[in-house]
C-alpha cells in the first residue's frame, strides 16, 4: 500500500516542491490550504490532477483531527506559516497562534490520532535571530528577535516535548534562506531575478534594493524538502539544521543574476542608503554537519545555479505573458 502524506501551507513554495517530491515517489499527497481553490492556481495542471486538496484554516483547532482521522496519513509536514521577511513583526499575535500554538494543536491532534504518525515542523534559522555565536548548530542559544523567531522556537519546544514525553516521531527542520522560481515576489531573491529578466526584455529599466552587503545563507528549496522528508525516513525522531553554510550578499546575487542575461547590475540596480545597516557581529550562517553526518544530506544545487535557474524561469514567465 502507498504511504499517505499530508503537507500543510501546500500553496506555499515548500509544500509544491515537497508534493511534487513525494509524488514522484508513489506518495499519496493531501495538501492543505486556507482557500483551495486559491491554491490550486498555483499548481500545474500535472499535479492538480494528483493532489487531494482541503481546505483547512490552522486556526480551526478540530479540522485537523478530521483530516487524520479521514486521510490516515503516516507522515505530517506542517509548512503553513505566516512568512517572513517584512512581515515578521507584523500581527503579532495572530504569529503566535499560526506559527507557534497550531503546531501543538497539530501535535495534540496526532497523540490522540495514531501516535505512530510521523511529524515534520519547519522551524527557521530566525530562532537565532540575534546570533550569539556563527555558524548556528542545533545546539546554538536560540534568542529571536522577531514574533516569528519567538513563535517557530515555541514550537520547536513542543516537537521536543511531544517526542521525548509521548514518544512521538517529531522532527524540526530548522532551515535556513532557500529559493526558488516559486519565491514570492516581496523577496529579495525572487526582486533581483525578475528585475534581471525583465530588463533584459525591455520591460524596465531599474532595480531599488536595501543593502547590497547583506548576506545570507541561500540553499535551493529541492535540497531544503529532500532534507525534511530525510529526517522523517531515520531510524530515530531529532531536530536537524539545513543549511548551505555559505555566505552570499546581495551584490553577489545581482552580479550573476545579470550576468546571467548579459548584463552589468552596475547600470541598473540602485542601493538605497537608508536601509543600509551595520553587518551582525554574528551574521545567521548554518552549520549542516548534523544533517550530513545522521542522515547523509548534503545540498546538491550550487549558489550560481539556483541564481540561473530563478532568472530563466522569469525569462520564460514575463517572455509568456509578452507572447499573450
Ligand atoms: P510560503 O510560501 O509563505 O507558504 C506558507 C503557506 O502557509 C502559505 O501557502 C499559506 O497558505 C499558509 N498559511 C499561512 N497562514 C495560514 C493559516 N492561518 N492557515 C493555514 N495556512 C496558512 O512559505 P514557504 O517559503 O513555503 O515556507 C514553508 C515553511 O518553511 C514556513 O513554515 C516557513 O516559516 C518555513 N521557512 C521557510 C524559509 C524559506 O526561506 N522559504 C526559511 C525558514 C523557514 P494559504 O494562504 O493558501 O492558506
């Protein structure tokens, strides 16, 4: 018989690639989401044809013990979350509730359920928030800095109470930056690679960004969902970084995103001086020596690729629409 897995914030750049990855493996895919029928406007027509779609608010504490009652699932990948980026001090306390007290829902909802579910949360390197040592290991002091921080390390809290009291297989994947064609836009990464495709084909003709300095350590969402499903295949429950452990600025980004289309980001990208802002003592840089020594995952994309492939898929999407 197929393994069922169910996939929460399945409209969300993590849980298509992570459908799309299970599938491919004879999974059986429930994903689910606020609005389905939103959703399902991000989906290719393949994987509408393939996934089981429900509609699901995190807020809404019995939906979920109707979908693992109904669906049976032997894996859970809880991915819905409100982002981050600018938006990790906005509603604070609607953060706290999706983010941080619907993952415990979720977990009280397995333990009642089938403790023999196997769980996933994805956590995020904003535990650290202002880092007190670089590179960050699992066993890093977490000290947020944001209500998004605060709420993901609340919930990495209960994945460990769940596991250690109840024996549960709970796991927190705690990631750092990853990218891909399917970034949303108010993301740097996503800006620079549609401003490097759209002015090459003529549809603008700048690019206005914060610091150019700032730096991040960029994986590619491919690696990032193999690493989660990785963790749920172990003989044993743990919490794992996934993380590149390279550090890249945003100039570096704009240099080969350009120079992808033949172009110096010199003649288009503008900095703007306010945003600009001291670098961190201890910049946020993950250590994955943990994933890849337990698990044997390394990431497989290089920084320059994942950059290419972002600018070609904007090549395509915006020389599409132009065809139109
Ligand atoms: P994303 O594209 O913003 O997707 C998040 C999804 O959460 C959205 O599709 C949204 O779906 C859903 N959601 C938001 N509020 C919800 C609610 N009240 N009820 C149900 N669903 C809700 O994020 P992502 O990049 O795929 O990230 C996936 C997970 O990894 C998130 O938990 C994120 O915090 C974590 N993470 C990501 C990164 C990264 O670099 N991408 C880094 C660290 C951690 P609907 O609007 O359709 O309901």
């Amino acid at each position: 018989m197929c393994q069922t897995a169910l996939i929460t914030g399945i409209s969300g750049q993590d849980g298509i690639y992570l459908a799309e990855f299970l599938l491919a493996r004879g999974y059986r895919v429930i994903g689910t989401a606020r609005h389905a029928d939103c959703a399902r406007l991000q989906f290719s027509s393949a994987l509408i044809g393939q996934l089981i779609v429900e509609e699901w608010d995190l807020l809404d504490q019995a939906k979920i013990f109707n979908l693992l009652a109904c669906h049976r699932p032997g894996e859970v990948y809880n991915l819905a979350a409100y982002s981050s980026g600018t938006g990790m001090y906005d509603n604070p306390a609607d953060i706290g509730e999706i983010n941080g007290l619907a993952v415990t829902r979720i977990l009280e909802a397995i333990r009642q359920t089938d403790k023999n579910i196997r769980f996933c949360q994805a956590s995020s390197r904003e535990i650290f928030g202002e880092a007190i040592e670089s590179p960050q290991t699992e066993n890093t002091f977490a000290n947020p800095r944001s209500p998004y921080g605060a709420a993901k390390l609340y919930a990495d809290a209960m994945v460990r109470i769940y596991r250690q009291r109840y024996g549960l297989f709970t796991c927190s994947a705690i990631l750092f930056n990853h990218e891909s064609p399917r970034r949303r836009q108010e993301f740097v990464t996503r800006k620079i690679a549609h401003a490097a495709a759209s002015i090459k084909l003529g549809l603008s003709d700048e690019l206005r960004l914060g610091s150019l300095d700032a730096q991040r350590d960029w994986g590619s969402v491919g690696d990032y969902v193999r690493a989660m499903w990785m963790m749920l295949q172990h003989t044993q429950p743990d919490d794992y970084i996934v993380a590149t452990g390279e550090m890249h600025t945003v100039r570096e980004f704009c240099e080969i995103a350009f120079r992808h289309v033949g172009l110096d980001y010199r003649d288009y990208v503008r900095e703007d001086k306010d945003a600009i802002r001291p670098n961190e003592p201890f910049p946020l840089v993950g250590c994955a020596d943990k994933a890849k020594n337990v698990l044997g995952w390394s990431p497989q994309i290089e920084f320059e690729q994942l950059v290419g492939m972002m600018v070609d898929a904007d090549l395509t999407l915006l020389g599409a629409s132009l065809k139109q």
